[in-house]
C-alpha cells in the first residue's frame, strides 16, 4: 500500500494541469504548514524568527520541470531577489536551487549563464548556494555545471542521494565541496538506484560517514532519529568537530526535535516558498504518507476537496503521464 501511495503521490507531483490548478488556488491542501508562504516578505518573518532559535535556513524558491526560457529568468530574479534580501537584512541563511528551474531541462548554456549570475552574486556577499539534485535524468549535468561554476567561485556545493548505487563515486568526486546528504526523493528505476529501505537507510549512513571523515563540511538532511542517534555517536568517537557538519530538516517537520538539536548543533531549516508549492508538496507526502494528516486537517476547504477530487479521478483514469 505504502509504495502504491509513493508511486501516486510523485505522479501527481509532475502532472502538468494540476501544477497549474495549484499555483491559480495559492496554498492549499495543508501545505501552509511545510511552505513558508509565497512571498519574500513572509519569508523574511520566518526567518528571523528562527534565526532568533540559533536556527539557520536554506531558502528555496519554490519551482522545477520549467521548460520556457521566460520561465526560468523569473525565477533567477526571484532567487536573486532573496540573494539581496538575505545581504541586506543580515540574515543567517543561504539559497537551495534546483538547476531544472533554470533550465537546465532545455538550454545548458542558458541555465549555466543564469546560475553564474545567482552563484557570482552570492559570492560577493558571501552566501553559500545549494544545487539540489532531482531525477538522475539531470544529475550528471547538473553535477558538471556545479563543478564549471566551482573553479571561478567556491560557494557552491550539492546533494548526495543515497538511493543511488553509485553514491559512493559521486560523494569521492565532491569530497572537496560543502555536501548535503540525503536518502533521494525520487522515484528512480531499479537499474540505477536501491528500492529496499534498509539498503537505502545502510547506505546513508555509510556516505555520512565517509564525508565526516574526509569532507569538507556535511550536512546530515533527514527526520529519522536512528540516523540521528548514530550521527551523533559517530562524531563523539571519531572526535569530529561540531563546526564540520550540521543536521537539516524540512520546514514544518518535527520541529521540537529540530529546535533541540539547535541548542547542541548546527542546524539548518530547509525553507520553501513560492507560488510553485505543488510539486514539493507532493513529494512530502509520497515520502510520508503519515503527511497526509496535514491534508486531512484542510478537508473542510471546499477548493482543497476539488483538488483532491480532481487529482484521484485523474489517476484513476490513468490520464496523468510523466512530464519530461
Ligand atoms: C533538508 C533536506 C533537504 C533535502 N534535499 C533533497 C534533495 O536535494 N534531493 C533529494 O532527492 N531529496 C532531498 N531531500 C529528501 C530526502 O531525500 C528524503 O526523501 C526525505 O528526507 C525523507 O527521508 P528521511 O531521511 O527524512 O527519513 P524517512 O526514511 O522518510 O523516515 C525514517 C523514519 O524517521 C521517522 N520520521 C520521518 N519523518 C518523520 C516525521 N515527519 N515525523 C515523525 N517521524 C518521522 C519515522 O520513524 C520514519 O520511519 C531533502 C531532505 C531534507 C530534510
């Protein structure tokens, strides 16, 4: 049942028509409580307010899968828009960014010249830009922009996801760079990537390990708390200093644990926001159908009802087709 859910929700987080139904309703659908709103402004507020918690946040304009050049030049002045806001409101955060929202899909030179533009930017005011990875379709292109861009400018880095069984290469590859780690989001074909949980989970904590020891600076993205115990055990016995890694987690999950690791750790708040909440929301719940909780909360809203509506019987008919 549990994968039979997965397979629905990132299904629904790439059909085209409802992406366009979700950012024409705003909000919806419980994501409120996992995105922090759809302006800047709002996004400030958040941050000071975790900031003020010793929290610090990577923000993430929300958008992916653009395929128009005016698309993805809206959304560089946007992130670069939060570039200037984050300098200028000295603030303790810094940018995720997907290359696919940039158009890494359909121009590598033009997505490379629009994360020049946002990587030099942040540069100059010292600001650490994030290249989140999506679907292996563009991992490696992605992969080579980042590594372009880091022989002119060192504040990048990027996401090493677990499920791929070649994880261990790719992680050799970045030692050099900030890296975060993760378990991977997608669904990705059983050729490439690990399907079996503990398979995924053993080799999670293996790549942690790894760029503990020999990375520059790891950043542990999870909400499982055995993966957190073993973290935190690993770097009393291998005396690894607190200033060498950090833990991350989601915006809007378990955040009394997150505000305790900050009292003894680094710690970051991934933070989404933006019009374009639909793709990420679905993924949450495809990860966690237990999340399903936020949408049950927001069954009273009569848009969230058709929405739902919507999407159920479009999946049933098997009218949704994976966008490219
Ligand atoms: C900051 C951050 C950035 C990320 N960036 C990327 C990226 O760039 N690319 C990518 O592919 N993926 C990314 N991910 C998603 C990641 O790959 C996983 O899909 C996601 O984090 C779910 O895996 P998990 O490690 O959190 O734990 P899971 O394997 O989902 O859960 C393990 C256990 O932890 C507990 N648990 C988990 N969540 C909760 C909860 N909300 N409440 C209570 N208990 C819970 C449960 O006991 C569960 O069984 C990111 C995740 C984070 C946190």
């Amino acid at each position: 049942m549990a994968v039979n859910l997965r397979d629905f929700f990132i299904a629904l987080s790439e059909n085209k028509v409802l992406i366009a139904g979700a950012q024409k309703f705003g909000l919806r659908l419980g994501a409120q409580s996992v995105v922090a709103g759809t302006n800047v402004d709002e996004v400030v507020k958040t941050i000071k307010r975790l900031n003020n918690q010793n929290i610090s946040c990577t923000v993430d304009n929300l958008g992916e899968f653009v395929f128009e050049e005016a698309e993805a030049l809206e959304a560089k002045k946007n992130i670069l828009n939060v570039i200037e806001v984050i300098h200028a409101e000295k603030l303790d955060a810094h940018i995720s960014l997907k290359p696919t929202q940039l158009g890494l899909n359909f121009d590598k030179e033009f997505c490379y010249n629009n994360l020049r533009d946002i990587v030099g930017t942040a540069h100059k005011y010292g600001i650490f830009i994030n290249f989140d990875t999506e679907t292996h379709e563009t991992l490696y292109e992605s992969f080579d922009l980042m590594e372009r861009l880091h022989e002119e400018f060192d504040n990048v880095g990027t996401v090493i996801q677990s499920y791929f069984f070649n994880a261990q290469e790719n992680i050799e590859r970045f030692k050099d760079y900030r890296l975060r780690i993760v378990k991977g989001a997608y669904k990705e074909p059983a050729d490439l990537a690990y399907t079996d949980k503990a398979d995924i989970d053993a080799n999670y904590l293996k790549l942690i390990e790894y760029h503990l020891l020999h990375g520059k600076f790891t950043s542990i993205a999870t909400h499982d708390h055995n993966v957190i115990a073993h973290v935190e055990k690993f770097v009393k016995e291998n005396n690894i200093s607190h200033d060498k890694f950090e833990f991350q987690m989601l915006y809007g999950f378990r955040t009394e644990m997150q505000e305790d690791l900050a009292t003894q750790y680094n710690f970051c708040t991934y933070l989404p926001f933006g019009k374009d909440w639909y793709g990420y929301f679905m993924r949450r719940l495809a990860e966690r159908p237990q999340n399903m909780e936020l949408v049950v909360k927001q069954v009273f809203n009569k848009k969230t009802n058709t929405m739902l509506g919507v999407a159920a019987a479009a999946f049933a008919l098997g009218r949704i087709t994976k966008r490219k």
